[in-house]
C-alpha cells in the first residue's frame, strides 16, 4: 500500500480544524485527541472511509466502532430506540467518558457496527475535538488510534508513532486528560450493563439512575475488542504486587530492567540503592486520576526506551481502580 506524508496538525494553530473536517469530508482518515486517548476517524456516513481504518490498524472487519457526535441531540438520528433513563446518563456525564450501545437506525453502516444491530455513540470532551465534529456536522467513527493490540495513545506524537504513512493526519490537541477509554454501557434494555470498565464506575452510575446497573465479569462479556491479549507492550510486562517488586529490586536485577511504579515504598528503595541506577524506571501519579492519567504514557516510554522487560507495581484493587486493573490484566496476557 502506497505510503502517505501524514501531517500534523496543531489544534492551536486557527486553521487546524477546517483542514482536518476538509480531510475527513474527503474520505480520509484523521487521528483525533479526546479526554481519554486519541481516535482513528473516519467521516461515520461513508463506509468506504470507515473502512480504512480497519485496514490502518490491522483490525478484524467483527469489531465494532464508536461513533463520536457533537452532542446529546443528535444522537436520534442514529439510534433507534431509547431508555427512560437515557436522559439522566447524557446529562450527567456527557460530554465525557461514556459510551452508549443501542439498537441502530437502518442507515448506520455494518461497516461501523461490524454488522451488529447496534451501535456505540459518545458525545467526547475536548474542544478540539468538539469543534471538529461541529464543522463537518456528521458523526466521527473513531477506535483507539494504535495498531491492532497495541497500547493507546494519549499523545499526537505516539499515534504518528504507531500509524504515521497509514492516516492522512493527526489534529494535535495535546496529551489526554483522563488517558484511557471510555466506559461503555449497553442501554439496550431496562437494566443498563457495563461491557467495558473505564472511568466512569458502576457506583457513579447508579448514583445518577438510582437504578441498580449490571457489571458482569468482563471475561464472560462477549464484546468484540474484549480480547484477553489487547493493549499490549512489545517488551514482556510483569505485574508484581509492592512486596514481589522489593524483592526484585533487593536482588540482582538485570541493567536496562524497566520499572513501572506508583508508591513512595518503590520510590525510596530505587534512590537508595545505587546498584540499581542501570534501571530504567518511571513513576506514576498515587492517585486514581493521575495514575490512569500517566499510564498508557509511561508503558510507551518504557516500550520505547532501552528496557528489555518491564516491571509494573500492581496498583491497587480497590473498585474505582477496575478499569486500570482491566486492561493491565490484558497488557500482561500472554
Ligand atoms: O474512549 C474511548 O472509548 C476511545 C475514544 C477514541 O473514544 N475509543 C475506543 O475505541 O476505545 P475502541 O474501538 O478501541 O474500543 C471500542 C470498544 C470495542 O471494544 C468495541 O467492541 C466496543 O467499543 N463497541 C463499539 N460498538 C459496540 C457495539 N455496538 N456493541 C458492543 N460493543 C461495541
Ligand atoms: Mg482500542
């Protein structure tokens, strides 16, 4: 396939905006920045667009799409039925990391919902993003912006890492805010059900429906994208809870072992010990927030840096920390 000069364009720069809408009104395909990692988008009202991306990535043509819109109002127009309680979800977390499943009105391509009856829809929040989807007035189809399997990217610099010659361009709003996916939530029936953990937590849904909210285990889930082996380094990860990790670090580790951690513990023994400065290490923010914020982030670095192996202090269990858990039990699958 003929190779493309992939451009980037900087969201600060005025024009930015009108020459991504010009690409994707033209069929091309634009990485986009949200709040939780970039986007591979394709104008959602043309299948021969929205089918580059599954050749981009190296996606099964099975997995299906989110459609981003630029608002709640809008999303009548692609989905065919909704919840009494559709309102009460919008208005309170949209526009945010949420994404809806409902059955599809009959023009929404297969190609975007991988010939399901149904379709994900996310009104996202970013202002670049936002003014994008307001200028080309149609729907964006955007998945994560990496290649099939691997990590997501919460940087313009790490989509042109993963997909520069394969996208026309990157609109560059700066590093994500949340930095990793959405929850998604099929509103299909009367009790709303969590097919991927994110940001958003079943606590937090239910204290705004006051209606109990399903999360069945993610494995028993039949989700397309809900693959065990997904989000994955290129350098073998191992999780290791506080105590395993020490224990690695008081013994003889290997030069260039990449260290991924989170607690003041890790941190005092790697600045104590000084038969260890051959490590490449990276600390993650304590808090929930800021350690989603910087995760994705840091496995990049480490994936790219001189490591051979990465380390990770397993983070905690507690339940707003299921999705981190998630999609790292996924990047240490083998
Ligand atoms: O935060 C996010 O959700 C990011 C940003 C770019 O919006 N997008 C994202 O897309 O993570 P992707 O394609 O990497 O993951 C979307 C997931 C897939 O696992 C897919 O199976 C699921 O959403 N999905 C989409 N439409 C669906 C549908 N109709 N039924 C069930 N699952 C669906
Ligand atoms: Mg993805």
């Amino acid at each position: 396939e003929a190779s493309l000069t992939t451009l980037h364009l900087l969201a600060t720069d005025p024009s930015a905006v009108a020459q991504a809408a010009e690409l994707a009104r033209d069929g091309q395909l634009v990485a986009v920045p949200t709040e939780t990692v970039y986007g591979l988008a394709a104008d959602a009202k043309q299948p021969d667009a929205v089918k580059k991306i599954f050749a981009a990535k190296g996606r099964p043509a099975d997995h299906p799409l989110i459609v981003h819109l630029a608002d709640k109002s809008l999303v009548t127009e692609w989905v065919e039925t909704l919840p009494d309680y559709f309102d009460a979800l919008a208005d309170a977390f949209w526009p945010g990391p949420l994404t809806i499943v409902a059955k599809k009105q009959a023009h929404v391509s297969d190609i975007v919902t991988g010939g399901h009856p149904t379709v994900g829809i996310r009104v996202p929040n970013h202002p670049a993003m936002l003014a994008l989807l307001q200028h080309i007035n149609s729907g964006l189809a955007a998945p994560s912006a990496n290649p099939y399997k691997k990590i997501s990217p919460t940087t313009a610099e790490q989509v042109l890492f993963g997909l520069s010659g394969k996208i026309a361009a990157v609109l560059d709003g700066g590093p994500c805010e949340v930095g990793l996916e959405s929850t998604i939530v099929d509103i299909s029936s009367a009790t709303p059900r969590i097919l991927r953990a994110g940001p958003i937590t079943k606590a937090a849904l239910e204290a705004v429906l006051n209606i109990e909210v399903d999360e069945p285990d993610v494995h028993t889930v039949a989700v397309p994208g809900n693959v065990k082996a997904h989000y994955q380094p290129s350098k073998p990860l191992t999780l290791l809870s506080t105590e395993e990790l020490v224990a690695r670090l008081c013994g003889q580790c290997e030069a260039n072992t990449g260290v991924l951690y989170y607690s003041s513990q890790i941190e005092r023994m790697l600045s104590e010990n000084s038969a260890n400065n051959e490590l490449v290490d990276l600390k993650l923010g304590a808090d929930k927030a800021k350690y989603a914020q910087g995760l994705y982030h840091g496995l990049h670095q480490l994936d790219q840096s001189s490591a051979t192996e990465i380390l990770l202090e397993a983070p905690p269990t507690a339940p707003e920390w299921r999705d981190v858990n998630d999609r790292l039990m996924r990047a240490a699958a083998q």
